[in-house]
C-alpha cells in the first residue's frame, strides 16, 4: 500500500492507496507542537481500526505547506513503516512544466492539485482547494502550471467577522434558508456562504476570461461540498484530489 500524506495547516489527511484505489482515508488535526510518537500513535491507531497492518504499508509519499511538521512526518515514516517518504518539493519530477516566476514559491497541495486536476480534466483546467486558503490553481491545455490566486479562507473570514463584531455571535456555516435573512443567524449565514460564493465566481470569471479559453472548474478540499452546488462556475467536486495528485506524483518519481 501507498501511504500518501496531505499536511495543511488545519488538517493532516492520509490517505492509503492499493494501486490507484482510494482505500482507506483519515483526517486528523494538524499541531505543530506535536512530535511524530504522537502522531505515529494516532496514526497506528487509525489503521488499526481500518485493519490495516504497519506491515502493509510499502511506500509512502508526503507534501506538507507546515515547515515545522516536514521533520516529524518524516520520522513518522520511517519509525512506524521503515520507509523513506518521496517529499514533494523542489527537484521532484511533476510531468509538468511550472510557469510562474519562482517555481520553488508554489506549495506542495498545489502542485498535486494540478497534476491530479489535469490528469481527471484531460484539458485545460482550474483546481478551486477549499482549505484554510482557498487556493485557484490554472493548468493550460497543453498540461503546463501557469499560475493561480489566493484568497482567504470561508473559515478564516467568518472567524473574522464573529472576532472583530462585538454583538455578532459564532453561528454554523451553513447554507441559510433564503439569501434575505429574517434573523441575525440566518443573515450572517448568507452572507458569510453566499458572499464567498460570489468571490469564487467572481474570480473564475475573470480568470477564464483573462486565459481566453475554456477550463473545467474542479473543487476539492474541506467545504467544496457547501460552495459547489450553489456556484455556476464549479462543475466538479473531487474530495480526494489532491491524494491522488499525491499517489500520481509518487509513481512519477519512485525508482
């Protein structure tokens, strides 16, 4: 089994491959202060209850956008499995040529969202990544990384709005009843999801029209499944893009 890990600065996804398969899945959150025991605990645990033994595991890939966690995923691996993870970085082979000004400034979740974005879209391509950041990462057609755009988080800006309104209280993100609130809860709701609609559309408007051809719009990532069916540009959603960005950039780069 392939053994991919996704480390962002909200969560650690893993994922477990058999082939190209999609097996087993886990998210954990990720703290920075946390040594790789505890995370190898947590780990075994998982696939414990998945039935999975360390044993199983035979490779293993890593992309992490935390610094500080690079070092103790690393240890993680190699105590619990005895393996050396590939680690998505500078020098790693893509199959895809990085057109922005400074190649090594592009994250690792990125890269893998392209590559996986293409490989699904086989064309020309946007990958909108729900995470702390919402990250919108363009692919040519002819499968070259051109650049992309980061906005804030839906997270970080509700977080935002409930820190800096003194009588605003935290409510759910959450799709409201109608756009027009009868009721403070149901107007920040609708501000708070439909607004961030808006700002994803927005911006894949003026991204396709600025390319001048057409792309596939492609969410991933933790709250894709509340923005996608009420945005008009998005037309897929793939929760587990970026481990499979993982699992291609893995077989592009094992010996």
């Amino acid at each position: 089994m392939l053994l991919a890990i996704d480390v962002g600065n909200t969560n650690i996804v893993y994922g477990l491959f058999e082939g190209e398969k999609l097996v087993h899945k886990f998210r954990v959150e990720s703290v920075r202060g946390r040594t790789s025991d505890e995370y190898a605990v947590a780990l075994r645990s998982l696939l414990e209850m998945s039935g999975v033994a360390t044993k199983q595991v035979d490779s293993a890939v890593l992309a992490c956008v935390v610094p500080p966690l690079t070092e103790p995923m690393l240890r993680l691996v190699k105590g619990s499995f005895g393996l050396d993870a590939i680690v998505v970085g500078p020098g790693i082979r893509t199959g895809m040529a990085i057109l922005i000004e400074n190649p090594r400034e592009v994250g690792a979740d990125r890269i893998a969202d392209a590559v996986a974005g293409y490989d699904r879209a086989k064309g020309g391509v946007i990958v909108v990544d729900f995470g702390t950041s919402t990250n919108f990462d363009v692919v040519t057609p002819r499968g070259e990384y051109l650049g992309g755009v980061l906005a804030p988080g839906l997270q970080i800006s509700a977080d935002a709005l409930f820190t800096r309104a003194a009588k605003l209280s935290r409510v759910e993100i959450a799709k409201p009843p109608k756009v027009v609130g009868r009721n403070t809860v149901h107007a920040m709701q609708s501000g708070i999801v439909y607004g961030y609609v808006g700002l994803v559309d927005g911006l894949v408007d003026r991204i396709l029209a600025e390319l001048g051809y057409s792309c596939a719009v492609i969410a991933t990532g933790g709250l894709a499944s509340l923005i996608a069916p009420l945005s008009r540009t998005i037309s897929q959603v793939d929760d587990e893009l970026t481990l499979v960005g993982l699992r291609i950039l893995y077989d592009r780069n094992r010996v």
